[in-house]
C-alpha cells in the first residue's frame, strides 16, 4: 500500500512539474512573442519618426533660405538703400523683408500619434525618450518667438506700411498690377530715413533673429534624433 501511495505521489509530482512547465512555456513563449511584437511596432515609428524628421530638415532648408533674404533685405533697407536702389530692387525688398510673414511647420505627425496613442514606452532607448522631449521644448520654444514675430507684423509693421506705400504698384499682385519691376514707386522713398519706420524694421530684424537662432536649436534636436534613430535601428 506504501508504494502504491508513492507511486502516486511520484505521478502526481510529474503531472504537476508537466503541468507547470507547460504554463512557463507558455508564459516564456508569449513573452517572447510580445517583445518580438513590440519590437516590429517600434521599428515602424523609428522609420516613421526618421521620415517626418528628414522631411522637416528640408522644410527649414527651404524657410531659412527666404528666412535669410529677408534679414539681409531689412538690414539693407534699416541702411537707407532704398533711396537711391533701382525699383526692381526696391519691390524685392518690401515684398520679402517687409511683407514676408510665413512661419516654419515641421512634420511631426508621427512624433504626435506616437505621444497621442500612450506608446512612448516602446522606444526602447532611454536617450532617444529624452531627446524627443527636447525636441518638444525647442518646438514650443520656436512656436513662441514665431507668434511674437506675426504680432510684430500685423501690429507695427502692416498698418504703417498700408498707409505709407502704394501696395498696387509695390507688390507683385499679378493683374491688380500696373507698373513693371523698373517702374518708378509710387511712394517717397525718403520714408525709409524716418526714425518710426526705422524703428520698426530694426523691431522686425530682430524678432527674425531670434527665430533663425530658435530654429538653430531645431535642426541640431533634429540630427541628434536622427543619429540616435540609425543607432536603434541599426541594433537588430
């Protein structure tokens, strides 16, 4: 009776180490299924992150470039040289320097569905994490000194100019206009001398500034991500 009572237990034993290798496994294998998963999920937004940043890189390429024509318009225009510059010229300076008023938008909308649809925890890398952050604090930073550029525009710049320039002949405006690019302006070029205008081109000049060297932090958070971005994907 004492064997068989130990044979049974001895079975028992073995059912119950089956039993609970079995659910290990189990367990073991839909881990391992879940972070190959994850894994898969996190690669699709590292290459989706990497596109967006890419293409915003090209974006600020192209809004520096006018960005910087506009500087060296209003600096020359803060320097008197509208008074004896050809007409063409002229155009070319109020249309960029002064009227110019677009703002750079990045691309990161899989930046934000990532944020949106609470999976940050998939990114694996906790360098990567922190500098996406970052990005978040240079964007909000831009986002600022933008809105207080447009204000500078639509409250100092625009109403003086409107009641000053005949924005007709100025303006490249396509039919509206009557004067060709070496036309005579329709305007005293000497008001780019008085102490108000001046003060409002040099207010414009650097709120520019401070957008170019906010944008300067953009694109270095841009390539860091970017860098950082090659090292996870290229980990597999």
């Amino acid at each position: 009776m004492f064997k068989n009572s130990k044979k049974e237990l001895v079975k028992w034993a073995a059912e119950a180490l089956a039993i609970a290798l079995g659910v290990f496994l189990g367990i073991t294998a839909e881990s391992i299924w879940q972070e190959r998963n994850d894994r898969r999920e996190e690669i699709q937004h590292l290459i989706a992150l990497s596109d967006d940043f890419l293409h915003s890189l090209k974006l600020l390429d192209a809004e520096e470039e006018i960005q910087n024509d506009q500087v060296q318009y209003l600096q020359l225009l803060l320097h008197g040289k509208a008074e004896t510059a050809e007409p063409r010229q002229v155009r070319e300076w109020i249309r960029v320097g002064l009227y110019y008023t677009r703002t750079y938008e990045p691309q990161l909308s899989a930046l934000r569905d990532l944020e949106s649809s609470g999976k940050m925890q998939l990114i694996q890398n906790a360098n990567l994490r922190r500098a996406l952050a970052t990005l978040n604090q240079h964007i909000h930073s831009l986002e600022n000194i933008q809105s207080e550029f447009i204000v500078v525009q639509q409250d100092l710049v625009d109403p003086y100019l409107i009641s000053h320039i005949d924005l007709v002949s100025t303006l490249d405006i396509g039919e509206l206009s009557t004067a060709d690019s070496n036309s005579p302006l329709e305007f005293d070029r000497s008001l780019f001398s008085s102490m108000d205008l001046r003060n409002r081109i040099a207010f414009k000049l650097s709120v520019r500034r401070a957008v170019l060297e906010n944008q300067v932090e953009v694109r270095a958070q841009f390539e860091h991500l970017l860098e950082l971005i090659q090292e996870q994907l290229g980990s597999d």
